[in-house]
C-alpha cells in the first residue's frame, strides 16, 4: 500500500513538472522577442482580441510597413498594429483602437459641454494721476516770491492751504489811486472804473478789501491751493523773480486715480465704457477699490497687440499713489457656450480638429469652428454636439493614423510591403524596405555613432531643423554595405541624409568630428 502511494505521488509530481515547463516554454515563445521565438504572421489573427492583423508600422515613421511585430528601427518604441476591422472606418476617416492601446497611451476623454460663461477677464494695471483733476497755479502780475511755504515736488496739500506770499509793486498804483478817489468823495462811476481796472489788473478782490479797510496800498499777496492734493510740479524758489502767466505750482488730486492697463485685442473689443471692475492693490490683496472703465485709448501698440484702457478708480482715502500695481477684475456679461476642453484641440494653423468618439467605440477627427479661449476651455461654434466625447490626450496619434489611412490607404496592399523587423537579438538582420518612394531632400544633423553594422548607422542626434525633429536616437540606411568603413561606435560626426533607403532615411555623407574613443 505504502509502495503504490509512493508510485502515485511521483507520477503526479512529474505531470506537475512538465506542466510547468510546457506553459513557460510557451510564455516565452508568446512573450520574448529573440531570434529563434516565432512572431504572428501578418495574415495570422491577433489571440488576445480575436482581430486579424494586417501589418505592423511605426506612427512616426508611416511608410513602412512591417509583417511582425518589435521595437521600431527608426525610434525608440515598439511597432503598432493595424487591424482589418480598422479598414471599415478608414473610409469615413476613423480608426479603431484596442482598449489595451488606450491604455498605454494614457487616453482621456473629455465631454462636450454647455455651460454659463462670464466675459469677465483679468488685468494688471498701473496707478496714475487723474488728469482731469490737475490744477495750476499761475501769477498773474510780475514780482517776486517772498515767501515759499511749499518748498519740495510730491507734497501733499489740502485746499486753502498757503503755497507762497508774492510781492507785487505793480498792484500800488492802482490802489493808492482807488484809496484817493474814495478820500476826495467823487462820484460813485469813478469808484467803480477804478476798482474795475483793479479787477482787469487781477488784484485779487480780497487784497483791494483790505487796502481799503486799513486805508494803505497792500503789495503783498498769500497763494492758497486750489484744491487738495500733491504738489505734481514745482517752478518756483524763494526769491526769483516771476511774471505773468507763470506756472509756479500744479496740483494733482487723489481723490479719483487712472489705473491704466494693456488689454489684448480680442479682449478690448468686448469693452464698453462704463464697466464695472473691482481693483485689488497687488502689494496687498486685502485692499480692495471700485471702479470703472472711462475710456479705451485708440491706439494700438505695434509690438504687443494690445490696446491702453483707463479705469477711474475711487482713492477717497488717499491709499493709492502713481506706481502701484492694481489687479483689475472688469465683470462682463454671462451667456451659455458650448464648451469643449482646451488641450483636446489640435490646431494645425487654419484648421482646428478634434477627435471624436463614435459611438461604434472608433474614433474619427473632425473640423471645428472655435471662439473665444477660455482657459482651459475653449467656445466651439460649429462642428461639435453637446455630450459628445473627445480625446484630450493621446489625439495626435489618432489624428496620423487617420492622415496615413486616408493618404496611403491604397498605395499598396499589406501583402506588397511586409517586409521583417530585426529583432533585439538580431542586430545584423536585414533593414525593411520602405514602401514609399525616396524623397531628394538633404538634411543635416550632428549626433554619436551608437552602432554599426553591414547595412546601417544606428545615431543619437540632435535636432534636425529642416524635418522638425527633436533630439532622438534612431537607425539610418548605408547606400551600399561598404560606405563609411571609418566610423566606429562612440564617433562624434556631422552627417546629411535623405528620405529613402530600406529604413527610410539614408545617409549621403559622413565626417567624422572626432575619433572614437580608446578602450
């Protein structure tokens, strides 16, 4: 009994063993990328979702097209597949994708959505005097300035308050003579011209009472201020001589400033005078100002494209100076918009695309028509329904997978152009062949010599202007096995290259810039 239980249990214990073996020997064979594992063939359907597989391609390199799949020989990422059940959605311009594809692009949609929207924006603006609030103080006779009781420019003043005393020997004659009219009791007509000629002298009428209440000439005369405010400008000093018309002071008030702000255009045309806005002191975000927009300056600058708005704001308490910085919040009216995500648009200088989720599970990219930038979202006018979807990231490979169906969809069937993709382990493999025809263009770049084998140049380089590449490492075709014999791995080189070639790009010259290093 003991002996055939002994049996028993190392039988099961080897079935368990080869089980084990069987399903890692088959893992590997699905999963490994090596010379000897056995890729699906392009004709072959793909397992996991059931979908027949037409060829394999590179989205930034699209005209190869390659019969298994494996790491991409131009950049750094594995080859995408295209399904037959895509085809159906070519024509309309979709593309279906896998749900698993969806996820390692890290796809989001977005909604399309109505919502109440105000034209409220805001604006930085710079505190400046009220213009119309300045006054000046002249002379109106020629004398000298005795007395300077405001002595420094920026002072602050109220009203009534003493600016300077001026004497005025000018002003004696005609009051000695008004005081000698009124002593030898002539008419009262003779009085009055006199005093009238006084007034034409601008002897200011306070100055004519007092010479006749103490009976002599008065040449001396107080300049009060006008208004309260600062002392903007200061043109006097005591003791120089003045004349008439003279601008001895001017006077800015505070009771109101200017905040003035630079408004972009497609901003300043939705103003109209008389908004409202609440200023809040940059400096000090607790202190808060009313105001309103006076007026929008029709000028408009050449360099920024914006136009200068002046807002009135209230300073009754006189905390706001010329210099400080206002953050102005102007309200706008409130209107419902049909509104979509800002970074699921891809504008591409006239056109503006979404891609839109068909209710198929495809996706398709769609013109639309856009209005004002809200932010992170944007108005559409046309083109878009309320509650449909969008992809708000991941959309610029849609968007050139639906470009390569459209554009290259009939060049050539899968079968024509199904070349083999070297494999990790294979670097000495054959390049794939493009299937579409070289371009004569020459480009230019400078990179490292990564690898070289019989075929190719695998190089890290940098951007190359003239294709709009960023900085990348990817292979390059040699025109024929035996070019370039000089370059080794680790070389500093400036090469130029052509579209063409088994990889697609095929390089036409190479200097090398510095000798590879010594191990």
């Amino acid at each position: 009994m003991k002996k055939s239980s002994s049996i028993a249990w190392s039988v099961l214990g080897v079935v368990v063993l080869a089980a084990v073996g069987a399903g890692a020997f088959y893992a590997g064979r699905s999963t490994g990328h090596g010379r000897e594992g056995a890729m699906p063939s392009a004709t072959a359907p793909a397992a996991s979702e059931g979908r027949k597989v037409l060829y394999w391609h590179d989205p930034m390199v699209p005209g190869p097209r390659f019969d298994k799949p494996g790491k991409s020989p131009f950049m750094d990422m594995q080859l995408v597949p295209m399904y037959a059940d895509g085809d159906a959605g070519a024509a309309g311009g979709g593309v279906s994708i896998s749900p698993s594809v969806q996820q390692n692009l890290g796809m989001r949609l977005a909604k399309v959505r109505r919502a109440d929207v105000s034209s409220s924006f805001d604006a930085i603006g710079a505190v400046q005097f009220d213009e119309r609030l300045s006054v000046s103080v002249q002379s109106r006779v020629a004398g000298f300035v005795e007395r300077l009781s405001v002595r420094a420019p920026m002072e602050r003043v109220r009203k009534g308050q003493p600016l300077a005393t001026l004497f005025a020997p000018e002003w004696l004659g005609p009051q000695n003579e008004l005081l000698a009219l009124q002593r030898a009791g002539v008419s009262a007509d003779l009085v009055t011209a006199a005093r009238e000629r006084m007034q034409a002298m601008s002897i200011p009428a306070d100055l004519i009472r007092q010479s006749e209440k103490a009976g002599t000439a008065q040449a001396r005369y107080v300049l009060t201020a006008p208004a309260s405010g600062v002392v903007a400008e200061l043109g006097v000093r005591e003791g120089v001589a003045v004349t008439p018309g003279m601008t001895l002071f001017r006077i800015a008030g505070l009771e109101k400033v200017w905040a003035v702000a630079e408004i972009p255009e497609a901003q300043a045309v939705r103003l109209k005078p008389g908004q409202k806005v609440k200023a809040i002191l940059q400096a000090d975000a607790s202190q808060a100002f009313e105001g309103e927009l006076k007026e929008i300056l029709p000028e408009v600058s050449t360099t920024t494209r914006t136009l200068k708005a002046r807002f009135e704001v209230d300073n009754a308490k006189g905390q706001l100076t010329p210099g400080m910085l206002l953050r102005l919040q102007v309200a706008g009216a409130s209107s419902t918009r049909l509104l979509v995500a800002s970074e699921a648009v891809i504008r591409t200088g006239k056109r503006a695309v979404v891609i839109v989720r068909k209710d198929t599970g495809g996706f398709e990219p769609r013109d639309v028509s856009l209005g004002a930038d809200l932010g992170d979202d944007i108005e559409v006018l046309q083109g878009l329904s309320e509650g449909e979807q969008v992809v708000a990231s991941g959309q610029f490979l849609i968007d050139s997978e639906a470009r390569l169906r459209s554009v290259l969809g009939g060049m050539a069937s899968p079968a024509a152009a199904t070349p083999s993709v070297p494999t990790a382990s294979a670097s000495t493999s054959s390049a794939p062949s493009p299937s579409s025809t070289p371009a004569t263009a020459t480009h230019r770049a400078e990179g490292k010599v990564e690898s070289v084998d019989q075929d190719g140049v695998t190089i890290s380089h940098g951007p190359v202007a003239t294709l709009k590449w960023p900085a990348m490492t990817m292979g390059f075709a040699k025109p024929k096995p035996t070019a370039f014999p000089e370059i080794k791995p680790g070389d500093r080189i400036r090469f130029e290259f052509k579209e063409g070639g088994p990889t697609g790009y095929e390089l036409k010259s190479v200097e090398r810039l510095q000798p590879a290093a010594q191990k």
